[in-house]
C-alpha cells in the first residue's frame, strides 16, 4: 500500500539523517570496506547514495504546469530500469562516477550533506500536485520522486549495513521499499514467483 506523500517525506528524511548518524562513526578502514555494489566501497557508495542540497533547487526550478505524465513510482522503476532503460545504459556511467566522486569525499562531508538534506527535505511541501520536468520520463510528480529516492535510500542503506553494520532501515522504510518493488513487475508474474510456482527472474530484480 502506498505511503501518502508527507509520510514519505518524513521517512526519507529519517533514513537521510540515519545515513548521517553511520557517516560520523565510520573510520578509515570501514571508509575503505569493499560493499556488496561492486566496484564500490563504503566511501563510492556513499558519494552514490549522497543526496545535494542544490537538488531542491534544481526541482524548484523544474515544476511546470498541467499533468504529469508519470504518476506512479513502480512505472518511474519500469522505465529506468527497462532493458533499455538508463539503469542498464548508464550504469558503467554512474558506478565510475561514484568511484572517481569518492576521494574528495570525507565522511564527516557527507553526514553534512545528508543532515543539510533531510531538513531542506523537512521543509519541503509535499504534494501529489507538484508536477516536474525529469530525464528519461518527460514529467513526473514530486511525491514520485520522493518514493523513489525512499527506496534508493533504504536499500543503499541495507548495502551499507552489510559491509560494515551500525545501521538499519526504519520499518517503516522498508515496507514502504517493499511495496514498491513488489509493485514493479507484472502482477501475475509476481504472484506465480511468491506462490512458488514460477522462477524468481520471471518478477526479480526489480532494479538493477
């Protein structure tokens, strides 16, 4: 079921500021740890999983009027992650990237960023209504994106944990991540894997 859009606000500004609690604790070799996100360690996951808080700028400046033509959060995840989809075309892309990002990256720099991010966040009113220019999909709503970067958040955060523990989801970021993915593939694909009755790469991954 899918969370209204000031809850989700609230929940992704919980896991930002849970991200900035791990950044403040972590030490030089855990900065260093090779993660699950491979080429990743600690350090290029986090320059990945880091939000700017010039992004609000950035979608201040791309609300436009009328409709959007993306509503749902499972058909932003359908777009991206198609086959060719930006998730797939650009991933050597954004995997370099983190890698190249992470060196002039320090951990207490980062907790700033997500503390700086998750009260611009707090303050940001939320709305079905609010509708944006975005790549890939043309226009979108800002709550999609808030859902969308709830689920970034959470399962980077779980990708943290497992390489160097001191942190977890809230529950309510993970249901809601759960819902989300659950509500990517084909419906009926999705119960024949959960009833056991397919095999899972007929629904899963949901992402890439």
């Amino acid at each position: 079921m899918r969370i209204d859009p000031i809850t989700t606000r609230d929940v992704l500004a919980d896991a930002w500021e849970r991200w900035t609690r791990r950044c403040t604790e972590l030490t030089p070799d855990e900065w260093s740890t090779t993660t699950r996100c491979k080429p990743w360690d600690v350090g290029a996951l986090i320059a990945h999983a880091c939000p700017s808080p010039e992004l609000f700028d950035t979608l201040d400046n791309a609300t436009i009027d009328g409709h959007a033509i993306v509503t749902d959060a499972a058909e932003m995840l359908r777009r991206f992650n198609a086959p060719d989809g930006p998730a797939h075309t650009m991933a050597d892309d954004i995997a370099d990237r983190a890698v190249s990002e992470a060196p002039a990256l320090t951990p207490d720099a980062a907790a700033e960023r997500f503390t700086a991010s998750a009260d611009r966040l707090r303050a940001t009113a939320m709305s079905d209504e609010t509708v944006v220019s975005y790549p890939v999909v043309g226009s979108t709503t800002l709550a999609v994106i808030a859902e969308v970067a709830l689920m970034e958040a959470t399962v980077h955060l779980l990708d943290l944990a497992a390489a160097v523990g001191g942190i977890e989801p809230s529950a309510e970021a993970l249901t809601a991540t759960r819902d989300l993915l659950i509500a990517w593939p084909d419906a009926t694909a999705a119960v024949e894997v959960l009833a056991g009755r397919a095999a899972p790469e007929k629904a899963v991954p949901a992402i890439r």
